[in-house]
C-alpha cells in the first residue's frame, strides 16, 4: 500500500498588523511545544498575514496536525484577535 504525503498551506488576512501579531504571539508557543513526530510546520507572520504550511508523512498526520492549529488560531481569534 502507497502513502501519500500531505502537505497544505493556510493563509489568514487580519485587518491590522496588531491584530496579526495578537493571534501570531498567542499561537507561537503552542507550534513550539507540540510534537511533531510525522508532521512539520512553518508559522510565520508577514505584515496583517499569518501564514501556515504544513507537511506530514502521511494523510492522517495532516489532518491532525492542521485540525490542531486551526483549533489554536480559532481560538486566539475569538479571545484577542
């Protein structure tokens, strides 16, 4: 059985700079505190954007990985963002 590798890209538009930093600073630690065994992830903010690319071994790894992150960047969106 073949395993396809995932791979995805998220970009998210703020209103603001500060807005973006708001969520960005918020999420960061969570990316750097997460095991990332079958997956990897690039978080970074460019100006009012926030951008996620994320690669995983494996369709299942990219699903959870992304599930997790968007969780995250819900959820600092609804209290600070």
């Amino acid at each position: 059985m073949k395993v396809l590798r995932g791979e995805a890209r998220i970009e998210l538009e703020f209103d603001t700079e500060a807005q973006a930093e708001v969520v960005y600073a918020a999420v960061l630690p969570e990316v750097h505190s997460s095991p990332m065994n079958r997956a990897g992830a690039t978080f970074k903010r460019e100006g009012s954007k926030i951008i996620l690319e994320v690669s995983a071994k494996d369709a299942a790894s990219l699903r959870a990985s992304l599930s997790s992150f968007m969780r995250w960047l819900k959820l600092a969106i609804e209290l600070g963002g």
